[in-house]
C-alpha cells in the first residue's frame, strides 16, 4: 500500500485512479506539511456494496445513547484537525 499526497493526488488523479482500477493498488492519502493519514481509496467492490446491515457493536441491545439537540460540533473537530 502506498501512500499519497492530497498535490500528487490532484495532479494524477486519472492516472491513479487507472493504476487502482487495473492492479487493485490501495493508496492512502496524506494531507499537509506532517504527512497526516486522513483517507484510503481502495478498489471498488460490488460485494461489499450488496452486504446486509451489519450489526455495530458487541453490546448492540445493552447500551445506548442519545445526542442532544444542543450538540455542537465542528468538521475539524469530528476530524481531529
């Protein structure tokens, strides 16, 4: 697997995404001066498109838990930017 960065990304976007298609090379794409991991393009797969729901969780039924309408958060928050 190979890693990316978002500028070689833009420049060669069709190449790649070529290489992907073809080889089934995984890539994982780095964003800014640190080389921070934030992405993965995979090949694509119909198998996992035609999956059924699957259960999240090991206690699904036993915990739960509720947002409040007041619940704020910011995309670089959810991000950890």
């Amino acid at each position: 697997m190979d890693s990316i960065g978002v500028g070689e990304l833009k420049s060669d976007f069709s190449n790649i995404l070529r290489e992907i298609q073809e080889s089934g090379k995984k890539y994982i794409i780095e964003y800014g001066k640190r080389h921070k991991k934030v992405a993965m393009i995979i090949p694509y797969d119909k198998k996992l498109e035609e999956q059924e729901n699957r259960t999240f969780g090991l206690l699904q039924g036993i915990g739960s838990f509720k947002l409040h309408d007041d619940f704020v958060m910011s995309d670089e928050e959810l991000l950890g930017l």
